[in-house]
C-alpha cells in the first residue's frame, strides 16, 4: 500500500489519518486536505483504491486502520461513491466522506449516496469537493484527546476572523 507521512520535528510519525480515494483522478481535489494536514502537522497516510475494483485491497486497509494506530479515515468517491460506507462498514474509526463533484449530476450522486447510511454505520460528510473541510474536521476529532491539535484548532478559527 503506498503510505505518505510528514516529518514533524525531524521525526516521521506514525499516520493518524487514513485518506482514501476512489481514483487517482480525486487527487487534485484531495490536494487540499493533504496541504491541510501538513499545515496542522498531522501525520497521514494516502491509498487509492475503489470499492467496486479493488474491494478486497478496501477491506484490508479499512480493517487494519485502527490496528496500524489510526485515529481518523478520509473516504473520496464520485458517482456510486459508497467507499466512505463500505470503510466506515469495516472500522470503528470515525469516517468522514468527501463526495466528489461528478459531470453526470454535479456530485448530488455522491453526496446522497454517503448521507443515507444505514443506522450504525454513520459518516459524517463534509461538502462536494469539501476536501480542507474534511481535514479540519478530522483535526478537530484528533484534538478532542490531544490539546496540541485543539490548539491549532482555536489558532486556525481565530486566523479566519481577522
């Protein structure tokens, strides 16, 4: 699986988010919350792969998150975009969903298909293409136990008032 960290510190840490994506094609509008996460100083990590292509490789990653010391999972997908469910299926970590803009119906596909999970398998859901969401919000869940992302949190809020 191709893992992607940051050094913070000069020491490489272990990932505590997972960002996986449909296609390679979601990287340009994933970029945002890779730069997100660096900007914060989160250690991640990145996969593509498709539910419905690669299912087995999906189940693996998904299953072993929590395991390999993840904290939080970042799901992208476009069109019949059930990654985000499938790897919330697979994990008690919490999932936030990215639907990806889509040229059939603007990414309303995405986004419906990731809102209507079935009770006790939720996923939070950021905006179409929402992807720095996405990554502020999985800050914001990682800062709930650790004070030094809580304090990059009230930093960034206080930054976008001035």
């Amino acid at each position: 699986m191709e893992r992607t960290t940051i050094d913070r510190e000069n020491i490489v840490s272990q990932p505590l988010v997972g960002i996986i994506m449909g296609s390679k094609s979601d990287l340009e509008v994933m970029q945002a919350a890779l730069e997100q996460l660096e900007g914060f100083g989160v250690p991640f990590e990145v996969l593509v792969a498709s539910a419905h292509r690669n299912p087995a490789r999906v189940h693996a990653w998904a299953a072993g998150a929590a395991g390999a010391g993840m904290r939080v999972l970042i799901a992208a997908a476009g069109k019949a975009a059930h990654l985000a469910g499938v790897v919330a299926a697979l994990t008690p970590l919490p999932v936030i969903a990215v639907p990806m803009r889509t040229s059939d119906l603007g990414g309303l596909d995405s986004l419906l298909s990731m809102v209507q999970m079935p009770t006790g398998v939720p996923v939070a859901t950021v905006a179409i293409n929402g992807a720095r969401n996405a990554a502020i919000l999985a800050t914001q869940i990682l800062g709930v136990s650790d004070a030094g992302y809580r304090t990059k949190i009230e930093a960034y809020k206080t930054s976008l008032a001035e």
